[in-house]
C-alpha cells in the first residue's frame, strides 16, 4: 500500500493538482508511510505550490475576551468555567489599529481580530467592520474570528474590506459533541459556506491534543479536504493547557513525530492551503518547529501572547527563522525594536 501510494504521487491529485474525494484509509495509509518517504513527499507537494523557504507571519489580537456562551471544553474563554479570566469589552477602534501598527512594524503581515462571541450582534458587527476598515488600511491582510455568521453578515465584512475569516472544525465529526455541546459541526459548517459565498476567504483547521486519537485527528483533516474548496490557511493548534477547563481531564499532547506526520498529511491533501502552526508553539522546540516547517507548513502567529495564552517571542521566532535560512517579513533587528 505505502509503495503503491509513493509510486501514484505525481497525479493523485488530479489535473488541477486538487482532489476533493478523500477518504480516511487514504490518510491513514500516507499518516503511516515511512516517516522519510512521507517528509518526501510532503515536501514535494510543497514545492510544487510555495516557496519552500518563505513562512507567512500573522498577528492576532483578542478584540473582545471572555463571557463567551459556548461550552467548548478546551476554552479559557467560555462563561460556563472558572477559569480565571475576567471578561472584557469590545475594544476601540484607536487602540486595535494601534496594535495593528506595531504588529505591521514587527514583521506581521495579516493582522486577525478575534472575539469571544457565539455570533455578533449587529451593533457590535458595526464596530468590527470599522476595525477591519482601518487595518486594511494600513496595508495589512485583515482576518476576524467572530463566532456563527448570517449570510448578510458575512457580505458586511466583505464589505468592509475583511480577506479571511476564521472558523475552525476544531476536530473530527466523532469527536466533536465530546468537547461542545452548544455548537454543532453542522452550524460550523453552514457559516464557512456564508463566508465562502461572500467571497472571504476560509481560515480553518482545528485542535490537537485535547484527548482525541490519531484517527480523530485524520478525520479533521480528511473533512476539510472534502469541503467544495479548501481553506485558504489551515491552522493547526496544540491545545494550550487552561485550568478549570473539562479538556484537562483528558488532554495528551502527541509526540514530535505526529506532529510532523499530521503537518505532512495536512499538506499532502491540501496542497495549496497555507498550513499554519498556531497555539502551542511554546512548547516546540526549535527543531520540532523546523521539522513541521519541513513537512509543509508555511505559517505561524507572532507575538507574545496569542488571545489569552502564550506565545513564543517575536525575537525567538527572528532568530530561528534566520537560522533556517527561511524568508519572512521578521528579522532580529524588527524584532528587537
């Protein structure tokens, strides 16, 4: 099966280089292929599509924190835990924009606003989409995270000037109503269809570690794959360890070499997605991040602090970049101012 599949690498994935059709046993078989011959190929598919020395610097800034209604059980955010966290107001326009400078002058290059919403009220959406105006004019990508969205809200932010919006699976169809009961797949789904419709682009991935198997991770991937069209950017998050939260209970962090693996298959299905390491970079090692790096993945967050946990340094992120010979908008002396 592995020789099989190595051997019909060249076409599997169609005329346009995209296929839409994957089932899980091809995953699982490309999950479990030789770890050399599988970094091959991944790395083949990546060159075919990106520059394999370039990775994509983002910001992301939490806009409004906390009080969330959802019950999702990895989330330091939602109101149903005592997590410690104090719950706040939409931020001002000023100071978001402000932020957004001082990202843009650090290396960033997308800049992604996120609140801890179930779905935005129109009064709140009004503020967003002023937000998203004036970032988009300081020549940054714009992308929001903002909870379900109606169609006509999603044509509001097009509107406004928004590229991305992000919405993530989060896991598998099987492992789903173990970590939120609040939320459906299926509600998840129909806003990435209203935000595809606008005409934003997709960013979605999902969350690994929470106390999902191998299978569960696959069948994340497998069901982005399968959608009408890939997401654009496919961030990939190890669950960072919040307290008071149900996922404690059951959290297991996977081992470098899945981690690799899954960056690998990420960018074997989706050849032409931006796959992002986002949440949980504090615990990677540099070599563990130039690995994944190796295996396709071209993205990450900068900043200290992603939302409400932390992040790897900016001077951090410089340093090894540049020790990797990787192109990026950062560099050790933006860093450092």
């Amino acid at each position: 099966m592995a020789d099989g599949l190595l051997e019909a690498h060249s076409d599997d994935h169609g005329m346009d280089g995209i296929r839409h059709d994957w089932s899980r046993a091809e995953a699982e078989a490309l999950y479990d292929l030789p770890f050399a011959d599988l970094m091959f190929r991944a790395q083949s598919v990546h060159r075919t599509n990106f520059d394999p020395n370039h990775v994509e610097t983002a910001s992301l800034l939490s806009i409004k924190t906390g009080g969330c209604p959802e019950d999702c059980g990895y989330c330091s955010q939602s109101a149903h835990y005592d997590t410690g966290l104090k719950a706040t107001k939409l931020m001002a326009q000023a100071d978001v924009v402000a932020t957004a400078q001082r990202a843009r002058d650090a290396g960033a290059t997308r800049f992604c606003m996120a609140a801890a919403w179930r779905n935005p009220k129109d009064r709140d959406l009004d503020e967003v989409c002023g937000m998203v105006s004036a970032v988009k004019q300081l020549g940054m990508e714009t992308c929001a995270t903002l909870g379900m969205l109606t169609p006509a809200q999603a044509t509001r932010l097009r509107d406004a000037g928004l590229d991305f919006y992000n919405h993530n699976v989060d896991t598998s169809p099987e492992f789903y109503d173990q970590i939120i009961t609040t939320r459906t797949l299926q509600d998840r789904i129909d806003t990435l269809a209203h935000v595809r419709e606008a005409g934003i682009k997709v960013c979605c991935g999902g969350i690994i570690g929470m106390g999902e198997d191998v299978d569960d991770r696959l069948g994340m991937l497998v069901l982005l794959a399968n959608l009408p069209s890939h997401p654009e950017s496919v961030p990939i998050n190890l669950w960072n360890e919040v307290k008071g939260v149900p996922v404690n209970d059951t959290a297991e962090r996977p081992d470098a070499i899945a981690l690799a693996r899954l960056v690998a298959v990420a960018r074997i299905l989706m050849p032409r997605s931006v796959v992002r390491l986002s949440a949980g970079r504090q615990y990677m090692t540099d070599e563990l991040q130039a690995l994944c790096f190796l295996a396709g993945a071209n993205s990450i967050f900068i900043g200290d602090v992603l939302l409400t946990t932390k992040n790897p340094q900016v001077l951090r992120d410089a340093d090894l970049l540049q020790r990797l010979g990787v192109n990026s908008r950062l560099n050790r002396s933006q860093a450092q101012a």
